[in-house]
C-alpha cells in the first residue's frame, strides 16, 4: 500500500509585473504556497496555494497551517 512519507510547504513571493486590481484591492506580490507531497514509492506530487483578495483571512501562514 502507497503512504505519504513526506510533505513539504514553500512559501512563494512572486513580485508582479502590474498590479492586479479588483474590488477587493490591489496586488503586487502573489503570495502563494508551493506543496509537494512525496509518496512512499518515490513519486512525488506538487500543488499549489494561492492568496486571494476576495479572502483576506486566506494567507499563506493560514494555508501552511491547515495543512
């Protein structure tokens, strides 16, 4: 049987080239969360977490949390 051996969480600050504007507000830096999930038979899966303006309580320290 196939287990998870291994997770790892990788905070991402990729500066944007424009700011992103919505109702919400603005953003110039996407502050993500890269996830990579290693299974015990050598695969490994990646994911990725994104903060968003229309959840402000959403940020990556509340991701890497309930993770």
């Amino acid at each position: 049987m196939t287990r998870i051996s291994g997770v790892a969480l990788v905070p991402l600050n990729l500066a944007m080239n424009q700011p992103f504007v919505t109702a919400h507000g603005e953003k110039r830096t996407s502050r993500n969360l890269l996830v990579a999930i290693r299974l015990s038979n050598g695969i490994t899966g990646y994911g990725e977490g994104s903060a968003s303006l229309a959840w402000p309580e959403e940020t990556q320290e509340a991701m890497t949390q309930a993770l």
